[in-house]
C-alpha cells in the first residue's frame, strides 16, 4: 500500500506542475493548508469542548449516511475538508493541543452518534509534554476499549503518531521536539499497534508514508515539522480511501 500510495501523489504533483485543472473540491499538492479557525482560536479548553458537544448532538439528532468521525489534536483539526474522502459524512471532533488524556475525558461528548468509522490519531503532544510511553499506552487502551464497547457496530481504526521534522523543523516549539526521537515515536507505534490488536481494533500505519531516508518528517509534507500542508493531507486521505476500499473489498 505504501508504494501505491506514494504513485498516486508523485502522480498529483505531476498534473500540478503540468497545469491540469483541478475540480473546485480539490486543492493543489503543492498549496500549503493554511488553517481557519475563526473565533475557535480564541475559545477556551471547555468552550470548545461545548462547541464539539454541539455539533455531535445535531450528528445525533439528524444521523448522515456513512457518517466517519476524526478524533485526535491540530493535525486531524486541520485536514482540510474538501481533501477528505467524498464518499462519506464526516463529523470532525478534534481540538488543536489535545491530549491522550484530555481525549480520554471527552469520548462520551458523542455517545449518541451512529458512525461507520471512527478514525483516532493521538499521542504527540503528550510527547512534547513529557508524558511517559506507559502513560500514554494506556490511555490509548482506555479510549479504544470505551469506543469498541460504546460504538460496537463502528470500526474503530487508530492511526499511528506522525514522524517529526527533527532539526529541520521551525515550528515555535522545536526545542521540544528534538528531546522526542523519531526512532521512540516508532517505538511507541509498535506498542500502540499491538494494544489494539490486544483490544479488538484496526489500526493504521500513517508512519511510513512520511518519513524520509534518515526517517524524519518529510520536508515536502509540512508547514514547519510538525503539522502537515496540503500535500500531507492529500497522502493521508489516500491512506483512507484506500483503507476504506480494501476493508469494504474484504466485507464482499
């Protein structure tokens, strides 16, 4: 899958350099994603929580077809939505700086919804905040087991934590990342990818689509090494669609 997905986005680049027009839903590999936020950058923890409960609850009320939710920190937050698979709902709940810990504390914000797919990345800032790989295992355990008993018709697909642009990176927090080795954060993957396998969910490996030769973030994949440009999310949502069609493909 690996393989294949890298062709699809040297192919994207390629149409992009050559001019080939894109549909108005598509944004082009090469355009950084710049986030709009609006008034949320100004929210407090809870107000956004609030927000998120809101939004779940009209999921609830009104359910979508196919509805997938993206659960996790800025990096799930960001993806744009016109780059996220079309053949689905999506409710996004994720909040910029989220931990395993505060994820943990809020799943049963949407309790009430009736998702096909619930997709969870979580785990760098709990790195960048010193957290313990014990720690955040067993968070990690905690919110696959409470979504597996809570949503048992969903698939419940973890993913794993993204690689880091090491010296490379610019991002404000730098000095922090460099104490986070990206040879831990596959460590730490491993033992993710074993726990749910432990607990009964799917899990999908992200890590290798952007990583570079010495194993860091790819430079081409990010804004500033740790969050990722639309090229980034334009090879992540292939992850998911091909994720997708191979799990509909093995239901047949």
């Amino acid at each position: 899958m690996l393989a294949v997905i890298l062709l699809i986005w040297q192919q994207q680049r390629f149409k992009a350099v050559l001019g080939n027009p894109l549909s108005p839903k598509q944004v082009r590999p090469t355009q950084v994603a710049t986030p709009d936020l609006g008034p949320r950058h100004q929210l407090t923890y809870q107000q956004w929580v609030d927000i998120l409960k809101q939004e779940a609850k009209v999921a609830s009320e009104e359910p979508p077809q196919r509805l997938s939710i993206l659960m996790g920190d800025s990096l799930s937050l960001w993806f744009p939505p016109e780059l996220l698979p079309e053949d689905r709902n999506w409710l996004n709940q994720a909040i910029s700086g989220e931990s395993s810990d505060g994820l943990l504390k809020r799943l049963d914000v949407f309790d009430s919804t009736q998702p096909e797919v619930i997709f969870v990345m979580i785990g760098i800032n709990d790195l960048i905040r010193g957290v313990s790989d014990r720690v955040i295992i067993e968070n990690q355990r905690q919110i696959m087991a409470y979504l597996r008993k809570t949503h048992p018709q969903a698939q419940i697909v973890v993913q794993s934590i993204l690689p880091h642009g090491d010296e490379e990176a610019t991002w404000e927090g730098k000095d922090k990342l460099l104490k986070i080795s990206n040879s831990r954060i596959r460590q730490l993957n491993q033992q993710i990818q074993n726990m749910a396998t432990q607990v009964g969910v799917k899990y999908l490996d992200l890590y290798p689509l952007f990583t570079n030769q010495q194993g860091n973030l790819r430079r081409e994949f990010t804004t500033d090494g740790l969050h990722l440009n639309s090229t980034g999310y334009l090879v992540w949502r292939t992850a998911l669609q091909m994720y997708s069609n191979m799990e509909v493909g093995s239901r047949k």
